[in-house]
C-alpha cells in the first residue's frame, strides 16, 4: 500500500522540471510533495503535457503517457491524472486531494480510517 502511495504521489501532480532539474509548479505543496516522493527513490526526471518519466530506485525509468488531467479546484478540492503505462499498457486513474474530500469517495477500511485519525 506504501509503495503505491509513493507511486501515485510521484505521477500525481501537474510538477515541471526545469532544465536544471529543479521542481516547478503552482502550488508549493505539490513541489513538496514530487520532492518526498524523490527522497523515497522516485524522482521526476521530466514532463511535458502528454507525457513523464520517473526512475525508480533500482535505475530503471517509467514511462507514462498523460491521457487527461483534472486540475485542483477549490470546489472539488481534489485532482487527478489518467496515465497509461507505455511498457505494460496499463492505464490508471490517481487522484490526491483534501482527506475530507477522498475519504468518503474509496472503499472503507480499517487502515484508511486510522491513517487518516492520525492526520
């Protein structure tokens, strides 16, 4: 569950790299939150509008095709990205945003109800 946390918070995001490989975005929390996920092992290596690429901390490199992006909105108070996987093929949909907000929105379970009273 931890790795796909980390996994979903280092693709999750509307992050830029500069092209001295510094973070840039609108909101310094998801600068914030791209750079936990590279203490973590996965780092941004680039992005452009349709697509990005992550290394992994064996060295290897994902690939991901950006499908869509739903930007934050104070209404929705949440984001998200439909990616597909260019060497498995896969296709996924994150989504980060307010725990108010996401909570009610996934399937209940113990760990996700205490991970969040911690909050």
């Amino acid at each position: 569950r931890v790795r796909r946390l980390v996994e979903a918070l280092a693709v999750c995001h509307s992050v830029n790299v500069t092209e001295d490989g510094a973070y840039q975005a609108a909101s310094p929390d998801e600068v914030a939150l791209v750079s936990f996920a590279q203490s973590l092992g996965l780092r941004l290596v680039k992005r452009s509008l349709t697509h990005m690429t992550v290394s992994r901390p064996d060295g290897s490199e994902a690939e991901y095709a950006i499908l869509e992006v739903f930007p934050f909105t104070s209404e929705t108070k949440r984001m998200g990205i439909i990616v597909r996987d260019e060497v498995t093929g896969g296709i996924a949909l994150l989504m980060k945003g307010a725990d108010a907000t996401m909570a009610p929105l996934v399937q209940f379970s113990d760990w996700l109800e205490e991970e969040c009273g911690n909050l």
